[in-house]
C-alpha cells in the first residue's frame, strides 16, 4: 500500500513537470497555475529530481525511504552533520523549500501520510485476519467512531453484550490474558498482529506460561484492561493496541501490561512496549520481548515502576 501512495505521488510530480515543460516549450513567461514563475518551478523540478522524459512509459520510479533521507537541502555548510540528523529521526527535516513554501513532493507525501492517519482513525480490523486467529469479538460502550474520539471514558468499559461474552467464551484466572484492539488505529492490528502475536505465543512457550483465551475489542482503550482484569482475573495481561496515528507512520502499536489488572490502576502501574512497526520496534522481536516481560513480571509479582527489568 505505501508503494502504491508513494507511486501516486510520483505520478502527480510527474504529470506537474510535464505541464511545465509544455509551458516552456510553448514559450510562456508564466506558471501561475502550478508554482508561480516559470524559472522557480523549474528550480523546483531539479530539486525534487525529476525527469519529465523518465516518465513516458507506463513504469514510474518508486522513491525508497533511504532516497527520501538523504534531504533536499542545496549544498548544507555540514553535511555529515545533515546526514546524521536525517539518520537519527524519521521526523521531515532537511525537506527545503520553493519560495516560501515545501516542495512539490514533500506536499503531496505531507497530505498523503494525514489521509493514511484519518484512514487509520476510521478504518476497521477486517474479520477475515480476526478469523486467522480465533478472536472473538466485544465492544466497549463507544458506540461509533465520533463518540469515541470525544468519549475516551466509553472505550475504558465493555458493553453488557462484551461482559456476557467474556464470560460465557473465556478461561477464568488464566495466567496470562491476551488482548487485541484497534484503539486509534486499526491498520496498526493489520500490519503487525501477523507478526507480534505468533512470535508472543512462542515466547509465552518458551518461558513454560500458559495463556487464556485471546480476543478482540472493538473500540477499546488502554484502561479497558482494568475492566476485563476485574471480569477475568489474570496473573499478567497485555494489551495490543493500536496507538494514535501520526504523519510518521499510522501503523504504530503499543503493548500495554500488568500484572493483575483491576478498576482504579495509575498508569505507572502498567509496564508499555511502544511504536511497534516496521521503521520502529521490529513486530516480531517486540513479540518475543513481551513475553520476557511478562515472565519477570510474574516473578516479581509485579509491573510499572515496581518492575526491574
């Protein structure tokens, strides 16, 4: 999917040059349809590195992340001090400009990362990878995506429906207790739950834990480990979730733990593994690392701050 957006863009950037080599080929002194002067959209053009004769066939370069990290900035005064910031962060630095504003590029990648990010907000697990992995699903009392958003007290508790569900389908006092959500991010679910969880699984073996019954909860937030700790009553529990969406990456989850979960737990009794993807913490080591969590914590009877990791 990313390749597929990072393509439109070319495409876009691709189909601007074109209209502003016709524009200089018909000897127009103006631009003022697309970037102003003609002379500053070409400036643009170099920058940006590209070719309007690269673009005649059906096959479009596709720009690599380690193409976007190299900067656009015109010879930098400390370029190795350039290049190890871009290294260091995934953040739009170095991105340089056309007059007074970003270039063409780093507009257009600006308003395709925000679309990925509402998409991430509103999208929604499909049922087929749920499938993949038994999970059943319940729901909070967040009602629908608007609610959730200005209610985040709604996503802390399960419906009554979710309450019968629990405890009619899952094992009572399990040792460990597994959670899905979407959270603010249901593509974060879909792009890491095929390899956080199973690598979790083979952790939680080798450690010799024994796991209840995993599932999904739909409009979930963080503290609903509080009220699924009360109804199930684990040792340990940990929450996949998906985190809030930045321009980064909409694909960023986090797995929340603790060690016997109940209504009114401070957050710094809860021990969190964050930005688990694929720029970030690698899924699957995140995976096999939860569960060495999991096992110190229940050695020491204990998480958060208390924990010694």
């Amino acid at each position: 999917m990313e390749q597929q957006l990072e393509y439109l863009v070319d495409k876009v950037v691709a189909e601007l040059q074109k209209k502003l080599s016709e524009r200089a080929r018909n000897g127009s002194a103006k631009a003022s349809g697309v970037d102003g002067m003609s002379d500053r959209a070409a400036d643009e053009s170099s920058r940006e590195g590209i070719d309007s004769g690269a673009f005649a066939g059906s096959e479009l370069p596709i720009h690599s992340i380690e193409e976007e990290r190299k900067g656009n900035v015109p010879n930098p005064k400390w370029q190795e001090g350039m290049q190890e910031l871009l290294d260091s962060t995934p953040a739009r630095i170095g991105v340089w400009r056309t007059g007074v504003r970003p270039l063409t590029r780093t507009m257009l990648q600006l308003r395709r990362d925000h679309a990925a990010a509402v998409d991430a907000v509103y999208g929604e697990v499909q049922q087929s990878l749920l499938d993949e992995f038994s999970l059943f699903t319940v729901e909070t009392q967040y009602d629908n995506t608007e609610n959730y958003l200005k209610r985040p007290d709604m996503g802390r508790i399960l419906n009554e429906e979710g309450v019968r569900l629990l405890l009619e389908r899952c094992q009572k006092k399990p040792q460990v207790q597994i959670v899905v959500s979407d959270g603010l991010s249901a593509s974060a679910v879909v792009a890491n739950l095929r390899d956080v969880l199973p690598a979790l699984l083979d952790s939680l073996t080798s450690y010799g834990l024994s796991c209840g019954t995993p599932f999904f909860v739909k409009g979930g937030r963080v503290a609903s480990m509080d009220h699924i700790g009360e109804l199930l009553q684990p040792e340990v529990l940990v929450l996949l979730i998906g985190e809030r969406p930045g321009l980064v990456t909409a694909h960023s989850m986090s797995a929340y733990m603790c060690y016997r979960p109940r209504k009114g737990m401070v957050e710094s009794e809860r021990t969190v593994i964050s930005n688990i993807h694929r720029q970030g913490t690698s899924p699957i080591e995140a995976g096999a690392h939860i569960g060495t969590i999991l096992s110190k914590m229940l050695e020491q009877k204990a998480s958060g701050v208390k924990l010694v990791l």
